[in-house]
C-alpha cells in the first residue's frame, strides 16, 4: 500500500503530499508534529494492525483446519456442497463486509470501530461453539464472526497509510504477511484441541486468543489526523473507475483459485492415505511461505512494479496448478506445489492495497478496499458452493482433478487482467502527468 514504489507503480506520485483523512482540520500542521510519519506511535500502528489482520485473517486461513474436520468427521456422511457453505459464509462476510467500516468510522471514530469489529467477532466465535448444525455454522462462524473481521480488516487496511511514507512499503507488506503468519500460529492450537478435545473447545480457545489479541490492537488503533466531525460516506466515484475494477476482478479470480488450495488440499493429502494431523499441518508449510511472500512482495515493489510482479506470479501459480497438484499421486510432487503456491499464490494480497494507496487518496482508501474486498467475497460466494457441487458429483468426493483445472483457470484469468491493470496505470500516469503540466 506504499506510496514509495514511486518508480514502480505507475501514478504513485498521487498521494505523496496528501495527509488529510478524516477532515481539513486546520490543526493538522500541530497533529504532523505530535505525530510524525514513519515514527514514534507509527510503528505502534503497524504491529496493531499486524495482529489485527493476523488473528482475523488467520482464522479465516485457518478454515481448512475445519473444512477437513467438517468433511471427514463432524458432517462425513453431508454432501460436500452442504459443508462448502460453512467456509463460503466465513471468507464471503470476511472480505466483503469491509464496506461498511468506512460509514462505521464516520460515526464512531477509528477506535471505537476497530474494538466493535472484535468484539463482533468474539460474539460469532462463542455462539459457534455451541454449534452442532450446518446452518448454526454458516450463521456463527460465517457471518456474525466474518463481519467481525471484516471491518477489523478494513480499518487496520486504512489507516496505517496514514502513518508511513519512506518505510510504507514494508509496513504494508508486512501487515500483508500477518494472515500467513497468524495461520501459523493458529493452526496447531486448532489441530491439538480438535485431538484431545472436541470441536467446541477447539473454537473457545480460538475465541480466548482472538479476543486477547484483536481487542489489544484494536484499541492501539487510531487515525494520525483526528476526525473533526466531517462525515465521511462510501464515495461512489470509486465504481466506475477501470484501475478499481481490474483490481476487483483480479482479485475475485485469484481468491477463487486459492480457496480451492486452502479448502481441499488437506483433504486430498489424506485421500493420498496420510493421517489428518499431517494433512492439516502442512497448511503451517503453506502459511510460512505465504507470509514471507507477501512480506517479500512488499519490499520488491521499491524496486520492480508491483503490476509486474503480479502478472509473473499469476501467471506461475496458474502453470503449478497443472504441472504439480494436478492427478498428484504421491507426497513429493503435492508439498511441492503447496510450497510453490504460498509463494506465487499470495502476492496480490499484498500488492493490491500497495497499488490502491499509491494512486489514491487517503479518504479514498477505505471505499476502495471495501468494493475490491466485496467482489472477491462475492466471487467465493458464487464459486464455492459450486466448486464443492463439482467435487460431489463430477470428483465423486475423491477426484480432484476438476476443481484443480478450475483453480488453474481462475490464474490464468486473473494473469489476463493484470496486463490490463498495467496499461490501465500508465494510462492513469500519463492523464495525471498532463494535467499537472496544463496547470
């Protein structure tokens, strides 16, 4: 999300200057020195946000501890497109809800809505606890705990442009990282309790970790320039601009392409005859190297344009796809493309908001993260119930080969907009470069 990849993303000369967010306080001249970018409070900002993202895109990455205990244990006998909605309700209401955190802020502050989000997700992380039906699922763990995060990750995806400049780069790609890393962390605490426990504990526990962490860094969060009373609405302009569009249908065909990684990979290791344990481990592999890419991702974009890097990467996990899960028989070949996957599967997670704050401004960042996270929510919300209708019927729930072209083709479409993205950047370069010269 930096705005120091001037030399890589086209047009992220735009917001260098900018510092109003939330209003034209006069006062602001006082506010730059109380609180100066890249200093003091930021970096209090940045490991906030890092846990805010990390423990509410975490649990959402940690689904696929659950779609193979949901698939294999608690619901073995449920058709697989029944169970889909469960992981469908969870990352639907997780990336699309952020919509709403910009019209939430406006009224409530920064703060204030940041701490509502997590308590909005301990709410959804209780009730989920005490259920034992598919549809209690869908409603506990799905949306109320997904609407939660939703506007947890809105904010903490806002405000922290407001805080960096020379070092956004690498505060955004590691805030990017945090989903990864907070898998990472998740994943055996959720494995262990579903072993010696039951599923109920298993989510209490996740509750117990969320609510310390999330409701800790959800009250370190505020905007460097306080919000003197202007309303801030979802700014509608947003819609029909081709830069946000791009972006939006990029990011709607990779998530439907990593959903089906996340969701089914673990479930196809034990299919291969491995135990469950192992098979939802080896999501902390996938973790690992998805945080470091997107931590990497972040810091290459000073130097490559971050429009390239996504190309080349989409374009690389689309091949993988075929050449290496693809009729998969053995270990080996599997790990492989799990490892290559969290590597070129995840850079878009951290490229995006990295384009999004170098061409716009800062009151634009929320609206604009709301409609990209929206279209990426919709997509899981057509794609996934369909992807598990064609594992029951064409797969016969042991067949993974055609979800697995599906993912490969959701890449390559996704490869196909990225080279639109690229011209349409330039393009938005060249218009700006224009107009500053005119004036």
């Amino acid at each position: 999300m930096p705005s120091i990849i001037n030399a890589s993303v086209p047009g992220s000369e735009a917001n260098t200057s900018e510092i109003n967010y939330m209003s034209d306080d006069p006062a602001q001249t006082a506010n730059e020195k109380i609180y100066p970018k890249d200093k003091g409070y930021a970096w209090v900002i940045m490991i906030a946000c890092f846990f805010n993202l990390g423990f509410s895109l975490g649990a959402v990455n940690s689904i696929g501890v659950f779609q193979t205990h949901y698939l294999k244990v608690m619901f073995a006998t449920v058709p697989a497109e029944m169970i889909a909605w469960i992981s469908t309700a969870s990352i639907t209401t997780t990336l699309s809800c952020g919509i709403f955190a910009n019209m939430i802020a406006s009224r409530l502050g920064i703060r204030n809505t940041a701490m509502l989000g997590s308590l909005i997700g301990c709410l959804g992380l209780l009730l989920a606890s005490f259920s034992t039906k598919i549809w209690q699922l869908v409603l506990t763990q799905g949306v109320i705990f997904g609407f939660g995060s939703s506007i947890l990750i809105n904010i903490s995806l806002s405000v922290l442009p407001q805080w960096f400049d020379k070092h956004r780069s690498f505060a955004m790609g590691l805030i990017a990282s945090g989903g990864g890393f907070g898998a990472l962390f998740l994943i055996p605490i959720i494995t262990k309790m579903l072993e010696v426990s039951s599923f109920a504990w298993a989510i209490r526990v996740l509750l117990i970790v969320y609510a310390l962490i999330a409701g800790i860094s959800s009250f370190l969060v505020k905007p460097r320039i306080p919000n003197t009373g202007t309303t801030i609405s979802f700014d509608y302009k947003v819609l029909s601009d081709p830069t946000i569009i791009l972006l939006s249908l990029i990011g709607g065909f990779i998530q439907i392409g990593t959903s089906i990684a996340i969701l089914y990979f673990p479930a196809s290791i034990i299919d291969l005859g491995y135990n469950p344990t192992l098979a939802t481990n080896l999501i902390m592999v996938f973790s690992v190297f998805s945080a470091c890419s997107r931590l990497t991702s972040g810091y290459l974009t000073k130097k490559i344009n971050a429009v390239n890097i996504l190309i080349f990467a989409n374009f690389v996990t689309s091949i993988i796809f075929m050449a290496l899960w693809y009729n998969s028989k053995t270990m080996g070949t599997s790990l492989t493309f799990y490892i290559l996957f969290g590597i070129f599967g995840a850079p878009y997670f951290a490229v995006q908001p990295i384009i999004v704050s170098a061409n716009y401004k800062y009151e634009q960042i929320s609206s604009i993260n709301g409609v990209v996270f929206l279209i990426m929510g919709l997509a899981i919300l057509i794609a996934v119930p369909s992807i598990g209708k064609v594992f029951q019927t064409l797969g016969n729930r042991k067949d993974y080969n055609q979800i697995i072209t599906i993912a490969a083709l959701s890449f390559f479409i996704a490869t196909i907009f990225s080279i639109f993205l690229r011209y349409s950047l330039l393009k938005k370069q060249v218009t700006s470069n224009r107009n500053k010269n005119s004036n």
